[in-house]
C-alpha cells in the first residue's frame, strides 16, 4: 500500500494564493485602515532595492489677483519624490515541522495559516518600524507628555492639534500604543468598544468584531514599539497615511531531499512599506533591518508640509 508525503499534500501553488489572500487578515495594522496598498508610482515589481514614489506640488497654493492688461505668473511645480526601501525576507521549515501538519485534516489551509501568520506578523513589524523612524524625523509631529503622567483625553487631543487644521485627517484614525499604555485607558473606563464595519482590501473583505476605540480612534496595541526609558510612544495614525506594495507576492516553494529523506517548504516575500510624505535617505543601507527603519536619522520629510504627514507620536508615562 503507497502512503501519503508531505510532499503530496503540500502544494506550494495553492499555498501561494492562500497565503497572499490571508496576508491582509493577519496584519493588524492593515486591518485598521491605516494602511493602503496600490500606490506606488510605477511597476515595483521590476526589482531593485528601492522604489521612487513621484510627488508633485505646485509651489503655492494662493491665486492670484490680476489686472486687466497684466500676465499670469506661472508657477513651479516641484518634484518632491518619495523614496522607499525595498525589503526581502525569507524563511522556511523542515519535515520535523511538516509532520504535525499531518495530523490535520487539510495541510494545505494549515500550512498556508502558519506561513500567513508568519508573514502577517513580519510585515507588520516591518510597518511599525518604518512608521517610528519616518515619523521621528518629522520633529514638528512629536509631543512629549512624559513629565506629566498618563495617556488621557488632552493628551491625545494636544497631538492631533499639531497638524492644525489638517488634524481632521486624524480623525477615525488609528491609535497605536503598548499594551501597557492600553490598560491605563481601560483601568480609568475611556476606553469604548464599538462594532467594526465590513471594509475592503482589493477583492478582500475585513471584518472585525468589537474594536476597542478612545476618542474615535481605533485602539491597535503593539509591544515591540520602542521605549524611551520608562516612557512609551504612541502614534495617531490617520486612514491611508500608510501603504504597503508587493515587489513580489509571497512565494511558498516545496523540495525533498530524497538522500536525507527530508521534505522542505521555504516562502518569501519582497515589499515596500512607506509613510507618506517622508523619504528614505539616499545615504541609507539597502534591505534595511528592523533597527535601520527604526532610526531616525535614515529619513526626512519630503511632504511641502509636517501638516500633510497624516500621523504624530505622543509620548507619556
């Protein structure tokens, strides 16, 4: 009697498509709305390490008042090009890990949940860390509350007045924070939860249960945001005010070793995860690691304005 491998069940195909379409499912930050994709200017999938962003502004916005017999002064329009990193990312697992997959009645869908978890997770952190370092270096959009104690209602509504009167872009917006910083909102009751409407994501619909909201903004915890000491930063992050591109899908691969009598799946996936409105330095390492995005001093503001960045970080006890 023939018996059933790993390597007839796994079929990298299907998990390919199957780990793509559960990407958006399983990145939070996706989720909330504040990231979009399909902006890139351009086809990314081309290769190379970095993608150009093309930004045009028209260097004022003021009309002008004319006399009767008196010209138009024509006015520039700067190229303000946004540059982002590509990063590339792989990993893989051996038969050791393949042979609990058997147990369950469809390795494929269970493969394909782990592989999209995995992948979910990674690219949320590689959006968290481009968001802090993007975002520190856009000083007009930081505010420190830590000398005067918790996160609370003026807080958070002394952040979002840093845009001024583009602080409407803020609204229904996204409120990142530790955990920590999460349960202080919960502990003094201001945090409400209220039931997530259906969106969609390309041909996906996300759908949320109850979503815990204060002042409006959706309430999204991450623990591998960084601290300043004893102080922890949070960031308001306006819809859209993120985007993430494909250079090239997940791609899940099968192999056997048949001399080690070993079955291997390995995936990877190559993107571009950016902040609108701030630029990647040219000076910076291509395929940058998470602490690379993180640093401040690898980006700049390329936006006419710190206002026209839809995000701002708030740092409390």
């Amino acid at each position: 009697m023939s018996s059933t491998l790993t390597t007839n069940v796994i079929n990298p195909e299907i998990l390919t498509d199957y780990v793509t379409a559960k990407f958006f499912e399983s990145s939070e930050l996706v989720r909330s709305g504040a990231v979009s994709t399909g902006d890139v200017d351009g086809d990314i999938s081309k290769g190379g390490n970095r993608v150009e962003m093309p930004s045009w502004n028209i260097a004022s916005s003021q009309m002008q008042h004319k006399a009767e017999s008196a010209d138009i002064t024509l006015k520039a329009m700067d190229d303000k090009k946004e540059i982002s990193p590509v990063v590339h990312r792989y990993d893989g697992i051996s038969i050791n890990d393949l042979a609990k997959l058997q147990v369950k009645s469809d390795p494929n869908a269970e493969a394909g949940k782990q592989i999209a978890e995995i992948v979910g997770h990674d690219t949320n952190d590689v959006l968290v860390n481009v968001l802090e370092g993007a975002i520190a270096s856009v000083s007009a959009n930081l505010i420190d509350y830590s000398g005067t104690g918790d996160i609370d209602a003026t807080a958070v509504s002394n952040a979002m007045a840093l845009l001024g009167d583009f602080r409407k872009n803020l609204k229904k917006g996204t409120l990142l924070m530790h955990s920590t910083v999460e349960n202080d909102l919960i502990v003094l009751g201001a945090v409400t939860y209220a039931k997530a409407a259906v969106t969609m994501f390309g041909d996906i619909a996300l759908e949320e249960g109850m979503v815990p909201t204060f002042m409006g903004l959706k309430v999204l915890t991450d623990d591998e945001l960084q601290k300043d000491g004893g102080n922890f930063r949070s960031y308001i992050i306006g819809n859209n005010a993120m985007f993430i591109s494909w250079q090239r899908k997940v791609l899940v691969e099968k192999d056997r070793d048949i001399k080690k009598k070993v079955d291997e799946v390995t995936w990877d996936y190559h993107a571009v995860g950016h902040l609108k409105g701030v630029s990647y330095k040219a000076a910076s390492v291509d395929n940058p690691t998470l602490a690379n995005l993180s640093t401040s001093s690898n980006w700049e503001l390329k936006a006419e304005s710190q206002k026209l960045v839809n995000c701002v970080r708030l740092q409390t006890t």
